[in-house]
C-alpha cells in the first residue's frame, strides 16, 4: 500500500507564467508518466508535498481530477527552490504493485567499532531494486565490533526480505582507521634548539 495520498488537479495551463501562478496559490506543479500512458500534468498541495518528501523514497497515491482509479507513484526528480524550503517542480513515475523499481536507500550506521578508530564513509546510500510498495526509508549497516583495517564491503549488508544490491558486491561501503596523530616531537625539538641557540649568543656577548 501507499504510504501517502495527494489529492491532484489537471493542469490545463502551462509555462513559466502558468507555474508562478500556480506557486502564488500554494500549489506545486508536477507531471505523471509511466507504463506507456500519456504524461498527465497536475498540481498538489505545496505544503503537503513539502512535508511528504521529507520521507526518502515516499511512495505516494495520487488520486488525480477525473481519473478513475488512484496512481501509485514515486518521485523521480524533484526541483527545489535554491534559497527557499519549497519545491519547484516533481516528475512522477507510475508504478504497480509486485514490480521492481530502482532506488537509492539511505545507509545508517549502527554499533561501535574499535575504541579510538575513525570510520571512513564510501557510500552514504545504496542504489537497490525493491517493490515499489516496499521501499524501506533506510539501511542499517552494522560496525559493532569493528577493528582498524577493516572494511564493510555491499556484500556485507544485510538487506531486507524482496531487495537486492543494484551495485557491485565488492563496492566498499566503509573503513575503519587508525586515528590522525599530530606528531608534535619535531615542534618540540626545534623550541628547544632555537633555545639553546639564543643562550649561546646571550653567553657570547
């Protein structure tokens, strides 16, 4: 099932001009393509949107002006203001239930590695294929007891029932490393000569 439902309005006017009304009046536009059907060009709700793409891969039905049966849809490119939290402009993708899209998954790391060690991040989300009425939010990926030198590799992910990797397995995810140490003996030494060498000429005059 979805997990959000818009209510949509055909779009009958277009263009820039078009658009910039349609903002003034706290809608988005947007379109709807997919499975062979002719685009269907729509307005939603601003705000409603806004809060619902907050959710990475949210899986919306969208119950369009004079269709007769709700459209199960994905986001697919999303346009957003570059200063204000608005977005601009969305292109929908129809899907169905049972049929397999691609999508990129958040990754979470859970646990502790090693006491004082440094995770080096590869990949911050995982390009998958999921049902479409299945896509999870994100994917934990576990470094409990990790030590230096180790590495997490896409193999190693353990992904939920129905979802398989859309990446090379032996893609790196994450490292452990040994944390960054400034060597401060060379400063040191160098305070201690530049001292030494003004005591000399202190002794000398």
């Amino acid at each position: 099932m979805a997990d959000l439902k818009l209510a949509a309005t055909k779009r009958t006017e277009f263009g820039k001009g078009a658009s910039r009304r349609a903002r003034r009046d706290g809608l988005t536009p947007a379109v709807v393509y997919g499975h062979g059907g002719d685009p269907i060009h729509i307005t939603v709700d601003a705000h409603q949107l806004f809060l619902a793409m907050r959710v990475a891969n949210a899986l919306f039905t969208l119950e369009i002006e004079g269709e007769k049966k709700p459209v199960l849809a994905l986001p697919r490119q999303v346009q957003r203001h570059p200063i204000l939290p608005e977005i601009d402009h969305v292109d929908f993708l129809i899907v169905r239930e049972g049929e397999k899209v691609a999508v990129e998954v958040p990754l979470v790391q859970v646990g502790e590695a090693e006491r004082g060690s440094m995770v080096n991040t590869e990949l911050v989300s995982l390009p998958v294929l999921a049902p479409a009425t299945a896509i999870p939010n994100q994917i934990e990926v576990s470094i409990e007891g990790l030590e230096v030198g180790d590495n997490v590799y896409v193999s190693d992910v353990k992904l939920p029932e129905g979802i398989e990797a859309d990446i090379d397995l032996e893609q790196v995810v994450l490292s452990i490393l040994a944390p960054t140490v400034e060597d401060d003996e060379p400063a040191e030494a160098e305070e201690t000569e530049a001292a030494e060498g003004a005591a000399e000429e202190a002794d000398e005059e």
